[in-house]
C-alpha cells in the first residue's frame, strides 16, 4: 500500500514569555498550536479529495540572538536568528471527502520537536514591536495508523512531522 | 488556497519590506530612539503571534 496526504495551507499561533539577554540574546518559553488540513489523497497511484487534519501542539524553549543593527544604524529594525527545542504533540486524521465510513491515517503522538526561526522586528512604540518571522518546525519519529478502508488499527509507518510557517506578531516589554 | 515554496518566499519578501518601510515611517515619526534594552540590560516580554502554515 502506498498513501500519501497533501495539506492546504493551514493557520495556527503562537504565545510566548521571552527574557531579554545581555549582548542582544533573547530566550523565550514558547506554546504553539498549526492547523493544517488535508485535502487530497494519493492511495496506490490513485489520488482523490479528502478531508482531515494534521495538528500539532508544541511547548518550546527558545534561543535567539538578535543582530545590533538598530544600534549601529539608528533604524527601528531588530533582524533576530534562533532555534529551540521541546516537545510537540502531532494529532492527524484523513478522510474521504465527503467523509464516509473509511478513515486511512491516524496519529496522536508526543515526540521530541525542534525549529529554526530567523525573522525581524521593528519599535512601534516604547515597549512594543512587531514581528514577521519565518519558522521551521520538525518533530521526528510520530508513528501513524494507516488502512486502506475501515478504521486504521496497525501502525504503518513513522515518520516526520514538519512544517513551514511565516509568522506575524507583537511584542510587549513587561 | 495552496501556496508553492516560491509563493511563500514572495510572502515572506513581502513582510520583510513591509517592515522596512514600516520602520522608515516609524523613524521618520521618531521612533528611531525608542527604549530598549541594551548590552547588559535585562527584562521581560510576552509576545502574541499568527501563522500561515505550510
């Protein structure tokens, strides 16, 4: 058997408390949450609509540094590079569409996760910035449940986790 | 919507001027000397953000 699910694009967010550092480097407790749905499917060199999600849920700690260009240039612009590390739950299911009896892939695992961010901010007001941020994201290792038709009850394979997101926020000094 | 790498490479192009000239408008209104924290300053912040996800 050979299944694949392709995700639209998807949406999610993030929340984080964040320490400022000397020398420009920041570390940061972070919870996030991505959404993406699926929406077709590729079983046996055969690929139709579907339907489902893959979700992840993620606890990070992060490292960043940020470059001192707003110091050296005078300009509000605070470019950052970073990564960390945590634990994401990835929960997944996909369907036919419109969803019958026939569930092909299930997932719910905890597992290791990391990511790389590189982004930057600029000063809107004291105390205030916005941020756009590109992130990386990858857990290792989710085990799935897969099934031709029915309900998935052996594991079928394990792979990765893995998602790109472009990120835009803001951020307040307390 | 499905949106390629090369789409998500434009968008986050887009972002990074966007910011550009968001921070030349900010500076122009003077903001270019706000408070922040420096070499061996320390502090906290809580930030709040939304994703696109691919």
């Amino acid at each position: 058997m050979a299944l694949r699910g392709s995700h639209d694009t998807g949406f999610g967010g993030s929340l984080l408390l964040g320490g400022h550092l000397p020398y420009g480097f920041k570390v940061e407790a972070e919870a996030l949450f991505q959404h993406r749905p699926y929406d077709t499917k590729t079983l046996d060199g055969v690929t139709t609509t579907a339907t489902g999600f893959r979700d992840t849920t993620a606890v990070m700690g992060n490292l960043l540094w940020e470059l001192p260009l707003a110091e050296a240039t005078g300009l509000p612009i605070r470019p950052f590079i970073g990564g960390g590390a945590g634990m994401a739950y990835s929960q997944s299911r996909l369907n036919d569409n419109p969803v019958g009896t026939n569930t092909y892939l299930q997932a719910s695992d905890w597992r290791f996760a990391w990511q790389a961010l590189a982004g930057v901010k600029f000063d809107v007001a004291p105390g205030a910035r916005l941020t756009a941020q590109y992130r990386y994201l990858r857990a290792d290792g989710g085990r799935s449940r897969c099934a031709t038709s029915g309900t998935p009850t052996a594991t079928c394979l394990s792979g990765n986790n893995q998602s790109q997101s472009v990120d835009v926020g803001l951020e307040l000094d307390l | 919507m499905r949106l390629s790498i090369a789409s998500r490479g434009v968008a986050l192009a887009g972002l990074f001027l966007a910011s550009g000239l968001a921070a030349a408008i900010a500076q122009d209104d003077g903001y270019a000397n706000l408070p922040y924290p420096g070499d061996n300053d320390t502090g906290l912040y809580v930030a709040l953000r939304g994703s696109m996800v691919g």
